[in-house]
C-alpha cells in the first residue's frame, strides 16, 4: 500500500490570515469614522493603535507560518501570505508617521515670523485628551521650528495690500478653506473692480455684448468736494483666519495669513497649527509652504524674499 504524506494544517498561519482582517477593518474604520466626524483624533490614534500592535502580532504569526511551511510542509502558505499582506498595509503608514515623529521636531504650532506671530482672532478649540499639550508659543518651540523648518519664511510683494489680499482670498477658496474671521477685510474689498466670483454668468454676456440693464443703470451723484474733504486711507494692515482639514485623514487645522504694507510692497506672514497632541508631524509647515507657493504662482513676477 502506498504511503501518503499527509500535510499538517498551520494553526499560525491561520489565525494571522483572521485577525489580520480584523485589524486592517479596524483600522480603516477609525480613520473613516474620523474623516466622517464621528471619532475625535485622539480616540483615532488610540484605536490605530490597538491595530497596529495586532497587526505586529500578526506579521509574527505569518512567520511562523511560513517557517512551518519551509521545514514540515505545514499547509497555510496562502494564509500566512493574506495575513503578512493586510499587516504590512496597517503598518506601513504607521511606520511613515513613527519615522516622521522621531525625525521631526514634536511642534504643533508653526509660523513664518517666530518673534511676534499672528495672534489669533478667534481661539483654537481645544478638548483635552489623553494626547499631551505644551504651548505653541514657548521659545523653545520656536527655536526647534527655526532648526527645522529654516525655509518656512513670509513673502514680500511689490504690490497694493488689496491686490495682494485678493489672491489670498483666491487661494484660499481653490483649497476651500473655511473662513471663520478676518480684520480690515471688508474696507480693502470695497471698492475693488467686480470678477467673474462677483458677477453673474448673465451679468457678464451683458457687459460683453455691450446691452445695459435699467435696474442697474448707474445713478447720478453730486461730486465729491476733493479739496475741503477728507479722503480716508485705505487700511495697511489684514488678518485672515481659516480653518481646514488635511485631505486624507481629515485632521483639523487653523490657519492665520497676515497681511501688512510697507511703502510700495505687501509682506505676507502665516500661522498654521494643529489642535491635538504635541506634533503635528510637519502638516503645518508643507501647509505653509504649499499655499506660498500657490500665492508666488498667482503673484508671478513681484514677489520677493
């Protein structure tokens, strides 16, 4: 009678293939629920937590696994292999992030003018948690931020402080950031020339094709008198305050853009901070340095150092 090798089951790889879903569904729904509203950051990490030290267990189980498979022909390869697959996807973002914690310096709170940033207008909203909170204006704080981030800096501009704010506002609203206060806003506004966001589709084929509309035919005024009058300057100093979320994993961040002119140019100053924990992992600082970039784009040709 001939005899027949019969191929022990893995138990190890079975159960990395089982709780390796487990902990990949677990992880994904946190993040899910958290980008939804339904699951606040610091519950957020602490649920990916509990996922990545099961994910850990589990890239040790599909070990065994396959160790068991190499010396005994134990059946699970296909197992061990799924199991391996859906922990390395928990754990290689959590390690992206591990090495972003150790290697970066752990601020939340990063601004272009280290010795007097904006203040903000309206406060951070701020809920303790178990996440430890320092203060984002202590100086050492500010002396780790010039370390290592010595390229986030202001922007100059040869131009009006009203032309400057408009492409502000501009970028702001491509990267739908949420207005939430402003100061001087209102009075460098007023008065500028109507764009396309101001004027109705309809609106524009009427001025295009020369047609006026009677209900805004324009209305005679007396003019001005210039000489005994008194002219009033248009304001040289703006402060805007938005608040965002980063586009994956939806963390909240407040953004402050000050705008302050000097003679013949517009100096533009940032803030950018997180509200949970003491790190933000550099979101703030590529915050501040891809929305410079967008306003150098759309100011191309006067800005400067």
């Amino acid at each position: 009678m001939p005899f027949r090798y019969q191929r022990p089951p893995s138990v190890a790889a079975a159960w990395s293939r089982k709780i390796g879903r487990f902990a990949l569904l677990l992880a994904f729904i946190a993040v899910l629920f958290h980008r939804g509203g339904l699951l606040t950051l610091p519950n957020t990490v602490a649920v990916i937590l509990l996922a990545t030290f099961l994910a850990a267990v589990v890239l040790g189980l599909a070990v065994i696994g396959f160790f068991m498979l190499w010396h005994i022909g134990a059946k699970g390869g296909h197992a061990a292999f799924s199991g391996m697959v859906m922990a390395l996807l928990v754990l290689a973002p959590v390690g992206v992030a591990t090495s972003r914690y150790i290697s970066l310096p752990a601020i939340h709170d990063v601004s272009t003018d280290v010795e007097q940033p904006p203040e903000w207008l309206e406060p951070q909203e701020i809920t303790p948690s178990w996440l430890p909170r320092s203060d984002g204006d202590a100086p050492v704080a500010r002396e780790q931020q010039v370390l290592s981030y010595p390229k986030v800096a202001g922007r100059r501009y040869d131009g009006a402080i009203d032309r400057v704010l408009l492409a502000v506002r501009a970028a702001a609203a491509e990267r739908k950031w949420i207005p939430v206060a402003n100061i001087g806003v209102e009075a460098l506004v007023d008065g500028l020339e109507p764009t396309s966001e101001t004027v109705s589709d309809e609106q524009l084929e009427q001025i295009a094709s020369g047609e006026a509309d009677p209900a805004r035919a324009p209305v005679p005024l007396q003019r001005p008198d210039i000489e005994s009058g008194v002219i009033e300057s248009l304001p040289t100093y703006a402060v805007l305050q938005y608040r965002t979320r980063t586009l994956v994993l939806g963390i909240p961040q407040d953004v402050l853009i000050r705008l302050s002119e000097e003679e013949e140019t517009t100096f533009v100053d940032m803030r950018a901070a997180t509200r949970d924990g003491n790190h933000d992992l550099g979101l703030n600082a590529n915050l501040i340095r891809g929305f410079l970039h967008d306003l150098d784009v759309r100011l191309l040709g006067i800005a400067g150092g």
